[in-house]
C-alpha cells in the first residue's frame, strides 16, 4: 500500500473516531469519558498531515460529531436554518484551527506549548462563541456541562468556571498526542505528561476534597407533572385541572414536611381579570398546606406580559413576584424581559430565578454577590435537553457556591446543594433537605481569570507558530 493511500486511510479512521467519540460525549446525554480521548485521533495525525488536509478533516470530524445537537437546535429549540449553519461552521472552523496550531506547535518542537496552547485555544474560543451568542445562548455552550455528573471534576468550576474544566479537557489528549509526536524526546514527553499528570491529580484531588456536608438545610421539593399541551388559561376548564392536581400535590408534599415547593414555568396564563383571585387561590393553598409554593406563569401587567416566578409564603403574606431576565429569542419575543433581582421575604437569603436565567454565568454572580445561598427555579425544557438544562444550572450553583431547586416540566426536577451533588432528581417530584449556607469559590471572586490567561497563552502560541519555519 502507497503512503498516500495509507494517509487516506489513517485520515478517514481518525476522522470517524473523532466524530464518533464527540457524538456521544458532547451530546444531550453524554457519555462523559469519551470526551477526554475524543480529539485524540486528529491530534495523534496532525502532524503528520499536510496544512489543508488537517483543516479538512478537523472541520469535518467536529461537524459529523455535532449533528445530534444540530438538529437539536433545528428541532427543539426552531434556530433558523442561517443561524444553525452559522454555529456549524463556526464551531467546526474553531475546532480546526485547535488543532491546526497544535501540529504548527509541534512540527516547530515547541511540545509543551503544543499541549498547553491547543486546550487555551479551545477555551478562548468557546469564550468568544459565548460573546457572539450571549443574547441567545447565554453560557449554555461548552464541553464543559458533559462532566456534570463527575463530581471531582466538576469542582474545578468553583475555582475557573467551565473554562476549567473545558481546558482539562483539552490538555490531557493534547499531552497524550505529544507524548507520540514524531520528533517528540524523552524530555518532552516526561515533562508535557508528567506536568499534565500532575496537573490533573491535583484538580481531581481538590475535586474529592471539597465537598463538606452542610451545616444547615431546609427540605425542598420540585414538582412537574407530564403535559403535551401549552400553559393553562385562568379561568377555563383545562386549567381548573391543572390547579387540582398541582393543589393536591402540594397538599402530599407539605404532609412529608417540606417547607418550600417549587412548580414548573409558565404553567398557566393569568390576565388581569383574573389575577387577585387567582393569587388568593394560591395564598389559601400554601397557607392552608403550611408550605412555600413557587409558580411559574405568563402574568399579565399593565401593557405587556411577564413570564413570572411567584412566590405564595406559608405565613399568608404577600407574594413575591420575579420577572424573568433572559427570554429565548422568537420563542418568547412576546414577553418582556425584567433585569431586577428577587429574594423572598425572611432571613435567609432565598432567590427566584426562572429556567433560562441559570444559563448565565452573570446572573447567578449577581445573585450571589448580593447574599443568595440557595435559589429557586420553574423550568420548562424541551423533552430531550432535560439532563443537560439541568446539568448547567448545577454547573452554576458550583461556580458560585449556591444550592438549587429547579422544576423542570418536559425535563427533570432536581434538587442539588452548593457542592453540585443532586440530591433528588426525578421526571415528576424530587424532594430532599438541601443546604442554605452556600459555599465560598475562587470564581465568584476572581471570574473568568482562566479565560484572560488563556486568551494570553492562545497569543503567545499563535506568535510561536509562525515565527520560524516547521523544523521536522
């Protein structure tokens, strides 16, 4: 066999196996150990390519890998087709030119910069994909969420945000890659994977050691019953329904002590004819149950309509209204957006967030810097994106120390403490004593610290790559 069809050959294999691994680890259910070999084989034949053939086939391997969340966003969430070929390409071109600078890097001989600079790249370029999409996506992108139900790693988020773990990611088959390099000496490969190793055994050892039970707990509950129909009108058959069944299993709850309870997004429309009796209604149940009830719905006020977060206290008190920030674009063009922060009334320092909001890394901070401890949240998702909606608010409450207890009808209900362990989690009620006292984090203090030096090395690498010719 030739040596350009071997090439062939060894090109398509690492091609399909790139693709195939980020098809079922960066994916809605992730198989979370794939992503750390998944660009392997592209790394591993990088140099031994030629400049196009690895644009090429990178570009490639990422846009097969990525066709399950392709169509996802088609399917699910109706992304015009301009904006999903948009993040394709993107996407795929940002993957490509990763590993383009890798082999750049190695073919110069520059092996530990190789491996650092590729997982940099990678992270400075999941940033800026979350500029360019903040508006739509918020920081709901990253390779990062696939490594939500790895509780060691996952605490990397407390000290650099999924930036973190995203660049850990990266890293490790990077060094691996190096470690087989052709001209690669035994220097190189003892110091680029014995740093990578140690690197990697300390941020797994902090990620073992972190988690401390909780001091102090309140018993929580979410609730989402299954509906294939939209929100319920006030004031109509079906929705007399939907409030029987939400009051009676409010009623169940409070009976096995749980002291606030939360019901999924938009679950009825409330006009203003109907919104003093209907807040009274609610105000009997949870004062009757003994028991705080957040309810998610379309409130309407004045001359718009608010997707609301409401909060009926045990005690008979006013409710606590919160206004989500953050509205899918086309799908809820239609209501408007409010930019206030909402804790409910009482000592502890108790948020209202609704779905989406805990897609961005800004708001929770927010939240947290005013003294949120733990946050309360109706969620809609949409059927297929349940874990992974869930798993970046988790990836939240890590980053900046708070527990969460999110609702999420056509999705899962989830309670988790301020460590990222789900506590309960289930399609219909979850229901566990989670912690109030939060947790302090290197992120909620410093931020995005990882992605300013990365942006630093990805500088520093790029004028590597092109100031003298390939020397192997």
């Amino acid at each position: 066999m030739n040596s350009s069809r071997l090439n062939l050959l060894l090109t398509i294999a690492a091609v399909v196996a790139t693709a195939a691994l980020y098809a079922f680890g960066f994916a809605l259910d992730p198989l979370p150990w794939l992503v750390w070999i998944a660009p392997l084989p592209m790394l591993l034949l990088a140099p031994r390519l030629g400049v196009w053939s690895v644009v090429t086939a990178s570009a490639v391997a990422w846009l097969l890998g990525g066709l399950r969340l392709y169509w996802y966003f088609y399917d699910a969430i109706q992304f015009p087709v301009p904006a999903l070929l948009a993040i394709a390409v993107s996407t795929s071109v940002g993957f490509a030119a990763c590993v383009l600078l890798f082999r750049a890097l190695v073919l110069r001989r520059h092996f530990a910069l190789a491996a650092v600079g590729f997982a940099s790249a990678w992270v400075a370029f999941e940033y800026l994909m979350s500029l360019l999409n903040r508006e739509a996506a918020g920081n709901w992108y990253s390779i990062a969420y696939t490594q939500a139900d790895l509780l060691p790693v996952l605490q990397t988020a407390s000290l650099a945000g999924t930036a973190g773990i995203a660049f850990l990611l990266m890293v490790v088959p990077a060094a691996v890659a190096v470690c087989f390099a052709p001209g690669a000496t035994v220097s190189a490969q003892a110091w680029v994977g014995g740093g990578v190793a140690v690197l990697l055994a300390a941020a797994l050892g902090y990620g073992f050691a972190r988690p401390q039970p909780s001091d102090d707990a309140t018993r929580t509950a979410a609730l989402a019953y299954p509906r294939d129909d939209g929100s319920a009108k006030v004031g109509t058959p079906e929705h007399q329904r939907v409030f029987e069944q939400y009051r009676d299993g409010v009623r169940d709850l409070a009976a096995e002590d749980v002291v606030t309870v939360v019901l999924p997004e938009k679950l009825v429309i409330v006009d203003k004819k109907h919104k003093d009796d209907y807040f009274a209604q609610w105000g009997k149940v949870a004062r009757g149950a003994k028991i705080n009830v957040v309810l998610g719905m379309e409130l309407e006020e004045q001359d718009h309509v608010s997707n609301a977060a409401v909060w009926f206290p045990a005690n008979g008190s006013e409710p606590t209204i919160f206004r989500k920030h953050h509205m899918i674009p086309g799908l809820e063009s239609y209501l408007k957006p409010s930019d206030e922060l909402t804790f409910v009334p009482g000592p502890d320092s108790w948020a209202l967030a609704i779905c989406k909001d805990l897609d961005f890394v800004d708001f929770v901070a927010r939240y947290r810097e005013a003294g949120a401890t733990i946050i309360f949240a109706p969620a809609l998702d949409f059927d297929t994106d349940g874990w992974w909606h869930s798993r970046v608010a988790v990836t939240r409450g890590v980053e900046q120390g708070v527990s969460l207890v999110r609702a999420g009808q056509k999705g899962l209900v989830t309670v988790s403490d301020q460590y990222g362990r789900v506590l309960a989690e289930d399609a219909e009620v979850a229901v566990a004593e989670v912690g109030t006292n939060g947790a302090s984090t290197v992120y909620s203090r410093f931020g995005d610290w990882l992605v300013w030096v990365s942006l630093g090395m990805t500088a520093l690498a790029l004028v590597f790559a092109v100031r003298r010719k390939a020397v192997l």
